[in-house]
C-alpha cells in the first residue's frame, strides 16, 4: 500500500515561484511512474508532468513545458514539482499520483495511488 502527501501549495503572486513536494510512504519500486496533475473549479482534470521512477524520464503537458520541472529523490522517496514563472492561470488544486506499469502517463485513470492535494493560487 502507497500513501502520498503533498506539500508546499500556498498564494503567489504572478511571476513567482513554488516548489511542491510529494512523499511517498514505504519503498517505491522501479516499475513504478509519479505524475502531477491538477484541476481548477468548473475544469477537467489536468495532466502537469509526469516521471519514471527507474530512469528519470520526464513528461510535460505544453501548457508549463519551459516553466515546471518535474524530479525525484530517491534516498528521500519524494517526488518534487519546481513551478517557475507562475501566471493566475495556473491557479488550481494539485494533487500527485503514483501507480506500477503506466504505459500512458497523461492519463488520470491509470494511477491508482493519489495524494489529497494542495492549493497553488497565483494572484495577478
């Protein structure tokens, strides 16, 4: 069993930055793929970016690619989104997510393990 929290949500204003953290609990196996994803009131559920636990590699939706990076620690078993050049746009709750074999990893319904999420609101 997986149990995730998130930290490090909280209110920026436009051009700022924010670095949310999300700890997993108990070994995380190499199989395995850790996303963000967020979602704003009255809006679908976003995919943000997305890692591979084994090789690092990386996927980022276009709408932050060149301002969120997405990285791992391993010794720490924590996964970070460091959010750069914020814009009210990117207002939202965002929440991590963490599953084994995701072959689509923009894909929402394929994590099974999700954190409760944290609030990133970018005033103008």
């Amino acid at each position: 069993q997986v149990q995730l929290v998130e930290s490090g949500g909280g209110l920026v204003q436009a051009g700022g930055s924010l670095r949310l953290s999300c700890a997993a609990s108990g070994r995380i196996f190499s199989t395995y793929t850790m996303g963000w994803f967020r979602q704003a009131p009255g809006k679908e559920r976003e995919f943000i970016a997305a890692i591979s636990w084994r090789t690092g590699s990386t996927n980022y939706a276009d709408s932050v690619q060149g301002r969120f990076t997405i990285f791992r620690d391993k010794a720490k078993n924590t996964m970070y989104l460091q959010m750069n050049s914020l814009k009210p746009e990117d207002t939202a709750v965002y929440s991590c997510a963490a599953d084994e074999f995701i072959r689509t990893v923009v894909a929402a319904s394929g994590y099974h393990y999700w954190g409760q999420g944290t609030q990133v609101t970018v005033s103008s």
